[in-house]
C-alpha cells in the first residue's frame, strides 16, 4: 500500500511561497494553514498542536514550515506510544534548510533530499549509515522487504565500524551505493525470495514477487504451501482471487492476516492459470491443489498492477458543514477517494481533492442516476464516495444508493465493498446551539412532497402534534413549493398553544450561519427558506436567558410529572 499524500503545515502567510513550491514537487500533498493567518491554503485548521498530532496519528507524511522545536515539542507525547511513524519534517520558512525528524524507515531521508533540491536548500541528514553508504540499507526501495530491523541494525553499525560486505543476488538499488564492497568479506547482503535462516553476517532483503492464487484457504495454509516450497512469507507480494469470490470475508480476512492486498481477476481456468496469468515474467508456478496455486516472477511485482482491488462505495455525511463536525472516518473515506461524487456545492465542500481525484458533480435531483453511477465505478475497482450533507441517511443519498442496488441483479454491483458513513443531521447540528430542543422523543419530516403525497404528510404532521412530539423539519419550503410550509403550521397550531417554541436555524455550521428562538404564533413561511431547519417545540419545551444575550431552548427528559431529586 502507497503512503498517503504529504500534509504540508504552514503557520503564517510568509511560508506560503516555500509550500508551494514544495507542492509542485508533491502535487497531491495538501497545504494546511492556520485559520485567519494564512491565505489561500488548501485546507484551513484552527489549532496547530491538535492538527499535527492528528495527521501524525493517521500516518500521514508532515512537512511543517517551522522550527524544528516546535514539532518536536508538540509530537513529543505521541513518540512513546507504538504505532504509526510516518515522515516528519520540519523545513525553513525560506527553504534554506530541510530537516528530517522522525520517520528514518519510512524514507524522511529520501524526502529531505528530494525537497531539499526542489527547494535549492540543504537537507541536514544525520544517519550515519545513509551518510557513509548514500543509501539506507535498513529501507530498501518499494518491492523489496528487509528481513529482520534488529539484526539489520547490528548489520549497519558492523559496516559503519569497517568491514566491508559482499552482494549476492540481484540488487539494482545497491548500484550506485558506496558500499565497501569485497568478495571475500564475512558480511553479505543476500538478495533472494529463498527461505533461509537469518545469520548475523548476512542482511536478507527479500523481492516481493510472489502471488498466490486461491479460490479458498487460510493463512496457515498459505504459509505451509510457501513454506514446502522453500519461498519466504517476505517475498508474497500478494493473494489474487476470483472476481466472482470478491465479497467473500474468508479471503478478505486471510489477505489481512497475512498482511497482504488482496487482487482479483476473471478466472476462466484452473488456479494454476490465474496465478501463471498474473505475472509478467514468470520464474516458476507451483499448484499446490485445486483451490491453490504460487506464481514466482523474475522481478518484484507492483501489486498495484496485478488484476484489481475489490471496488468501495462509501456513502458518507458531511456534517452541517464545519470540518470540525465532520467524522473522522469521513475524513479517511475522502482521502482515500478516486472518485467523488454528489451535488457540486456538497463536493466543493468536501474537497479540496488531489488532482488524481475525479469529481463528478451532478443536479441536485438525478439521484438514481448519481447512485447507479456510483456503482458502475466502483464496480471497475475504484474507490467511490457518494457525498451528501449532514447524515446520508436522512432524505439524503444512502437510501437511493441501496435502491439502486437493490433493483440490481448484477454480481459485480452486489460484491462492491458498500460502507455507510453518519454524519451530524443538521436538525441535531440545530438542535445543539440552540440547547437540547430535542431532548426529548421528537418526530424527523421533510416537507418536501416531491417524493410522497401531501395528503400523507398532512396526516403524519397532524398525528405528531396530537401526540406532543417535538418536531423537527427539513426542506420546509422552496420555490416550487410555496404553500406547504403556512398549511403544515397551521395543522400543529391545531394541537399547540401560539407560546410553543421555535428554533430556526440557516446554514448551521456554514459561514453567516445564523439561530433564531421564536414562537409558533410569530413563526411566518417568509421567515425560512431551503437553507433552514425548523425545530418545533412540544407542551414541555421551555426557554430562558442565556447569559451574554439570546436563549437556551431545551425540551426536559420527563414528561408529565417533574420526578423528584
Ligand atoms: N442529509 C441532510 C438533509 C438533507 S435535506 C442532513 O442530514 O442534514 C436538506 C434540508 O436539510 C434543507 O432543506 C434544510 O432544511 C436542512 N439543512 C441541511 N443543511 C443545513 C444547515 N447547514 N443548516 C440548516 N439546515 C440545513
């Protein structure tokens, strides 16, 4: 798997110039910059500590245009804990000098050079191994796996203390490395996809070029097979399976138990085929029994390019709109994304994209044809998300997605890898500002009769304000639909007094937002528009002063009876 696109972390508009052109290096990194200081960045955050820990935490490359005290201090926390360490850089405000911090297995040495001469700068490299050799023989390049960190430690400090090192098998990367090489030193660097014992002299780096093919197995099975024919675990690249097996959970579960992507392709043949078809310059194939195959290649493999991904489609709610609402998961899905679609203002919200993202934006109303879109690109393999705002499943895209593929009978459709992303309603968005108006049950209606029959939502708005619930609705009005929202009111005045609470909320959680407390009696339909959520207090809901100005709306958890204590 590829490491996700750099973040580029800038404190003031000053370094804007060096981003940029560190950017043009990186294109799909993004630049971050401090809300209200920095103009024109591609994404905006409001604390620097809080955003570098979060970005470290997610595994993502930091290149932070500031002291390299600062980053040290704020990542300090985090350095104890195991888990993700990805690149971490701190650069000069003027590109001066590139320092790499942390991350030296994850290539920040590669990085500090590359940006370095982007910039015309220096890059403080201070590993001596990589110093001495021009290379770091603890992170061979993509398609080769080092066999053991320990052992490749006392490797390097044996070299760096003078011995000098032999090369068995193909090592193309070493070419151009200063390494003291000799043909009788006591140290190798042994190349090759060969179970072998490790032994201190030797550094075993194994090529990834091995695939195994199945239509079924677990992961013991997988290491039993590779181990009875003498190839190391190191050297599986990855598993490759049946486009017609791609929604099974077995084999999803044993390509992540062996730690490995997991491929498919049209199988016409025997397992034998699919394995031999897979890759380009075939050394050897071994079946091992009819659900079963190894396929050795000459060089290492791409997995990247071998058959395709089972496809996803994540259908995934924005929140209100701040990107503070926005769910971390959400955050993942999007970054992850090839291709997005939705209607364009909710895309631009959820953007910016990397320039090798599609985005598909489309009218508001071709639902079903934006679903069934969907499904036909993530079909190809892709990784599709289907934006809406607030939750996807409130009058938003979920349903129409699982229509679609429920009126589907095809196969590559159903094995799609279908995810369900929540978000912040905006009636609970609402609802938060204003207090808790929701705090007790309360009823959810579109007004909108669009896709239903007024008649239909007469009687509900009718039966929900005999029954005292609070309620709360969404596209109360529009051009095209004038009228509806004076008749709905006029249907709950029948059942609450002129006093009952109302909570207007616009474009919550988006710039000029704005909250009113009214009453039903003063509520008009020329007060709310398309923008608005209209909460409608029940017989409890009360309202008193906030200090500072304006109201707390809030509706009690009990009913009838105030309970004692
Ligand atoms: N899936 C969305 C709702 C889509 S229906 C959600 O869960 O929030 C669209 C209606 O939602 C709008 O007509 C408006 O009534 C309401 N709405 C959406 N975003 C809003 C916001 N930021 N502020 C106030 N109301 C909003």
């Amino acid at each position: 798997m590829g490491r996700s696109a750099p973040a580029i972390v800038i404190l003031g508009n000053g370094s804007l110039a060096t981003a940029r052109k560190i950017q043009q290096r990186y294109p799909e990194a993004v630049i971050h910059g401090l809300a209200g200081r920095v103009d024109g960045a591609d994404r905006e955050y409001q604390e620097f500590g809080a955003t570098l820990r979060e970005l470290y935490q997610q595994d993502t490359p930091i290149i932070a245009l500031c002291a390299a005290g600062i980053v040290i201090r704020t990542l300090a926390p985090l350095l104890l804990e195991k888990g993700a360490e990805p690149p971490v850089l701190a650069v000069a405000e003027n590109g001066s000098a590139v320092v790499p911090l942390l991350g030296g297995l994850g290539g920040v040495n590669a990085l500090a050079r590359e940006i370095a001469a982007a910039l015309d700068g220096a890059a403080a490299i201070t590993t001596s191994g990589e110093l001495r050799f021009g290379t770091c023989l603890l992170n061979p390049p993509s398609g080769y796996a080092l066999g053991d960190l320990e052992l490749g430690k006392r490797f390097v400090s044996d070299l760096l203390a003078g011995e000098s090192v032999r090369i068995e098998g193909p090592a193309p990367w070493l070419a151009e490395a200063q390494l003291p090489e000799d043909q009788q030193a006591r140290l190798a660097i042994h190349v090759g996809h060969a179970e072998r014992q490790p032994s201190a002299n030797e550094l075993l780096i194994y090529p990834r070029n091995v695939v195994v093919a199945l239509t079924s197995g677990t992961a013991e099975a997988i290491r039993t097979a590779l181990h009875e024919a003498n190839i190391a675990l190191q050297s599986l690249a990855c598993l490759l399976a049946d486009e017609r097996d791609m929604a099974s959970s077995a084999l999803r579960e044993t390509a992540l138990e062996m730690g490995v992507p997991l491929r498919f392709n049209a199988r016409s043949g025997t397992v034998l085929e699919l394995a031999r078809g897979a890759v380009p310059s075939l050394l050897t194939a071994i079946a091992i029994n009819d659900s079963m195959a190894i396929a050795v290649a000459a060089e290492p493999l791409d997995p990247l390019l071998i058959g395709r991904p089972r496809g996803r489609l994540a259908v995934i709610g924005l929140g209100p709109g701040a990107a503070e609402l926005m769910v971390p998961a959400v955050k993942a899905e999007l970054a992850r994304a090839n291709d997005v679609l939705g209607y364009e203002t909710y895309v631009r919200m959820a953007g910016p994209f990397r320039a090798d993202q599609v985005m598909h934006c489309t009218d508001n109303r071709e639902e079903m044809q934006r679903a069934r879109h969907a499904f036909e690109l993530a079909a190809q393999g892709r990784s599709v998300v289907v934006v809406s705002s607030g939750d996807p499943g409130v009058f938003a895209m979920a349903a129409a997605v699982l229509e679609a593929l429920h009126e589907s009978s095809d196969a590559h459709w159903h094995n799609v890898d279908l995810q369900i992303l929540p978000g912040v309603s905006a009636s609970l968005a609402t609802a938060a500002q204003a207090g808790a108006p929701l705090g007790h049950d309360f009823c959810v209606m579109s007004l909108s009769d669009n896709l239903k029959p007024w008649a239909i939502i007469e009687k509900r708005l009718d039966l929900a304000s005999q029954a005292d619930l609070a309620l709360a609705f969404y596209n109360p009005i529009s051009r095209s639909r004038p009228w509806q929202l004076g008749r709905a009111l006029e249907i709950v005045a029948q059942h609450r007094t002129a006093e009952t609470p109302v909570v207007l909320g616009r474009d919550i959680g988006r710039p000029g937002q704005t909250l009113r407390v009214t009453t039903l009696g003063q509520l008009t339909p020329d007060q709310v528009d398309m923008r608005t959520m209209v909460l409608i207090g029940s017989s409890t809901t009360c309202v008193f002063p906030r200090a500072g100005g304006g109201e707390w709306v809030y509706t009690p958890r009990w009913y009838g009876e105030k309970p004692v204590g």
